[in-house]
C-alpha cells in the first residue's frame, strides 16, 4: 500500500505535468503561435491553469501533509523528504487562499496582456496596452490581498518570486547599492579613456549571430540535446520538463550585446534547469530555490564570465572569423572595452553591470505603487520618465524604449524585478567562492574551459533543489550572509581598471 508520501509524489508529479503542458502552451505563444489565435490561447491556458489549481488545492495534499508533519521523513531539516514536505505545505496552504475564479481571471488577462503588450510595443502607444494592464493590477491587488501580508501589499506578491522575502529588506539592499554605484558611475563618467562603441554597432548578420551564439551557449554548458534557441520579442527562457529546457532571444544586425549577451544570459538560466534533478522533476528537490538564484546563474554567466577579459582571449578569434567584415580590423581590447561600456543607458537588458541596478530600483518603486493603488495607469509613462531623468539623467523619447520595453507587468509579474538585483549579488559573491575553491577561473576561461565552474555550479547550487532558502543557501556555500561588498568590489575592479579610475 503506498504511504502518504508516495500518494503525495505521485500527486504533485501529475500535477507538474499539466502544468508543463499550460508552460509549452505558453513558451509557444510567445515564439510561434499565429496573431489571429491569440484568443482562442488564452483559453486553452485559462482552462488548464484552472485544473492545475484544482490539484494544487486537493483536500487529499493537506491530510497527506498533516500525516507527514511529525514523521520520521521530515527529520533531516536540508534532505529531500524534509524539503518536499516543507515546501509542499508552505505552497498548498499560500494556493488554497486563491479561488479559482481569480487564478483563471489573472490567466486568461495576463496571456491577453502579453499579446497586447507586443502589439501595443510595436505601434509604440502605451494607451493600447494601459486598459489591459488596469485589469491586471485590479487583479493582482486581489491577489494579494486574499493571500494576505504583515507589511506592505507588495509582500504577499514578491514571495512568490524570492520566498521569505520581503520589500522593506530589499529596499535596504538596492539602497546600498545605489549609494556604492553613483559614484562609481560619476568617476567613469568623468573618466578621459572611453571606448569606441561604433565597433559594436557596425552589421553583424543574424545567421552568424545564431550560430555564433548557439557555440557559445554549448561551449559553456547548455546542452542542446536538451533545449533549443528561438527567437521571440522579450527572451526568456523556460523548463518543459526534466530533459526539455527553451531558450530565446531577439536579434539586432546593428548591435551585436542585444542577442550574444541575452543568449549567454538565457543559456545561464538553462544550464540552472538542466542541473536540476531530473527524478524529482515538479518535487521540491528538482525545482529552483528562489528566483534570486536563478538569476545569479544568468547573470554569472551573461557578465562575471561573458564580459570578461579571459573569456574573450578564448572567444574572439571565433568572433573574427564570424563576423569578418565588422571585426577583423578591431584589437581584442578595444571590443572588450566596448562590451563593458558604461553610461546611463534607456533599456535594462541591454544595461551595463555599473548602471543596470538603477534600472531595478526604478521598476521596484513603481510597481509597489501600482500594486498600492496609488500610481494611475494613465500617469505611469510619466513616472517612468520622471524616474529614468531622477537616476539617469535621461528621458526616453518613446514608450517602446521606456515603459513598454519590458514583458513583465504584462504578464503579471510584479515582484519579479527586485530578483534580478538579488542575483547581481548571489552571482558576485558565489563566483568569489568558486575562484577560491577550484581557481584560478580566469586561466580556465582563457583556455576554454568551462566545466569546472559549471560543475561547481551544478554540485553546490543546482542539485540542491529547494532543500535550502536562498538564504541558506549562500551561507552554506559561501559561509557568509549575502552581502553587497563582492559585487562592489568587481565592479570597481573590472570597471576602474578600465577606465583608469578608483
């Protein structure tokens, strides 16, 4: 007769694969689906987002749960029964607060948004987006009031995304940050050694783009075997399941970072979810600890290794004889200066590591007004445009290059940005830990290899799954609390040594 932990697995893996099947709908949305069948998606997601959160709230999963409390698996508070449990009841008990109406409400607005969203980016009018974008925060704000906080509204969402967290403790952290940075923005800004970036902007064909960055993605990790690359109007990339991960990316003849660097960031986030587990696929022990995280493996690999000097001496001769009309005539130094740009910039994806926090704090502040009710829809590209002069120093000209350019509202994803700081930080202070323990990385990247870090990666971070917090997490590997001072110091480093300032 099986246990209740046996009827649990079975349960909560049947459920991963409906809700693998509502994901590829949605990664198929997003890449290949027809302009006219975007309607008819939305219900086919809404419909089955429906019936995974019927499985999530099955009364069965709470009597199993109460049954496993005080039994001897959940005994090892990191092992993986403990870690199942645990987070099996901190999820069942956050998903029953949620009625059904509204989880089928927030799907069917949200596939909507993102489709209005493209079309509304496109014609470059926000007021095409805006009364799709009113019916999302409505929902939301009902979201997270029937899930309930101690704090701010914005609470209740953000744990979604970084579990335990919350927005007093980030405001803190992106604080800190800003502090350390304007200076160092204002020292390289008043710096005489500038790079040339007309290198950079000089045609660079798609097809050797891709395939440039598809042997870039495999050198590093991203097995192919078990993913692909496409492209799409925001790159993002998502697990199907436990041999099936997808990425994307857009690109840009004129501008070679936009889809190299999106692709080395996607591919970072992919190598995360091939790492996982793939028997406790859809179980806690196979699943990414917190958003934070994720991002600190993208993040790792799209500028601590990608935009590095090292990484290049082994990268660019391969560069060259992709794209040689563009590059043959440029020294690797300057196009490594260039690659590490630094300057207030209009579009967060394409920001540099000095600037790119800023360009979250922006979005963090704003988002908890939307989610407060105190910002309306129809002020918000004056904010953002407001916001961009207060910590830029620039306007941007348009809606698509200022409050349209991301994805994220669109689909319901407020409390998601602050993660991305969040990952700036775990990234800088692992890559330390792992230069320490199995270093010089810097001589790996030079000749090539890449291995050793990802295997690092994959032992310390991705098989962990969920059987530690992201708090946890980085005091077991790292021994220390997560802190802002390695990333600080990277940057100062690498930046300064550029630029020729302190």
């Amino acid at each position: 007769m099986p246990s209740p932990f046996d009827n649990l697995c079975q349960h909560v893996r049947e459920t991963a694969l409906l809700a693998s099947t509502v994901e590829t709908l949605g990664w198929d949305e997003r890449t290949m689906l027809p302009q006219e069948a975007g309607a008819y998606r939305a219900e086919q997601m809404t419909y089955l987002a429906g019936l995974v959160h019927q499985k999530q709230t099955d009364p069965r999963l709470g009597e199993w749960l109460a049954e496993l409390a005080a039994s001897d698996r959940a005994a090892d508070p990191h092992g993986d029964a403990t870690a199942t449990i645990r987070n099996l009841r901190r999820e069942y008990d956050r998903q029953r607060k949620i009625p059904q109406r509204l989880v089928e409400e927030l799907t069917r607005a949200t596939v909507l948004g993102q489709q209005k969203w493209g079309t509304a980016r496109k014609a470059d009018r926000f007021a095409d987006f805006a009364p799709q974008l009113e019916t999302i925060m409505k929902l939301l704000r009902e979201k997270a009031d029937a899930l309930g906080y101690t704090g701010a509204r914005y609470d209740a969402l953000l744990d979604e995304y970084e579990p335990h967290a919350l927005s007093k403790e980030v405001a803190v952290v992106l604080e800190n940050l800003r502090r350390e940075l304007v200076p160092l923005v204002e020292a390289i800004a008043g710096s005489v050694k500038k790079p040339d970036l007309t290198i950079l902007k000089r045609r660079f064909p798609a097809p050797a783009q891709e395939t440039f960055g598809r042997a870039a993605a495999a050198r590093i990790g991203f097995a192919f075997s078990r993913g692909r690359l496409d492209t799409t109007n925001h790159p993002f990339c998502t697990g199907l399941g436990p041999n099936d991960c997808r990425i994307t990316t857009r690109y840009d003849e004129q501008f070679f970072p936009s889809a190299f660097f999106g692709i080395l960031h996607e591919a970072g986030h992919g190598i995360y979810e091939q790492g996982l587990r793939g028997d406790w696929f859809g179980l806690p022990p196979g699943e990414a600890i917190s958003l934070g995280i994720h991002e600190s493996q993208s993040r790792m690999w799209e500028n601590l290794v990608g935009r590095s000097q090292p990484f290049w001496q082994h990268f660019y001769p391969q560069a060259v004889a992709a794209f040689p009309q563009a590059l043959a005539d440029v020294p690797l130094d300057a196009f490594h200066f260039a690659v590490n740009n630094v300057r207030p910039s209009l579009i967060r994806v394409e920001a540099d590591e000095a600037t790119y926090n800023l360009h979250i704090l922006i979005r963090f502040e704003l988002e908890q007004a939307l989610i407060n009710d105190d910002l309306p829809i129809a002020d918000l590209p004056a904010a953002w445009n407001e916001k961009y002069r207060a910590y830029l120093g620039i306007a941007p000209p348009s809606d698509a290059l200022g409050v349209l350019q991301d994805i994220h509202w669109s689909a319901g994803l407020v409390g998601y940005f602050p993660t991305y700081s969040l990952g700036n930080l775990y990234a800088a202070q692992f890559f330390d830990q792992a230069d320490e323990e199995i270093g010089p990385l810097a001589d790996q990247f030079a000749a090539g290899e890449f291995a050793p870090l990802r295997n690092w990666l994959g032992e310390k971070i991705h098989r962990q799954g969920k059987c530690y917090t992201a708090a946890e997490l980085i005091e077991q590997v790292t021994g220390k609390p997560l802190s802002h001072e390695p990333l600080i110091r990277r940057l100062r480093g690498t930046l300064g040594a550029l630029y020729g300032v302190v």
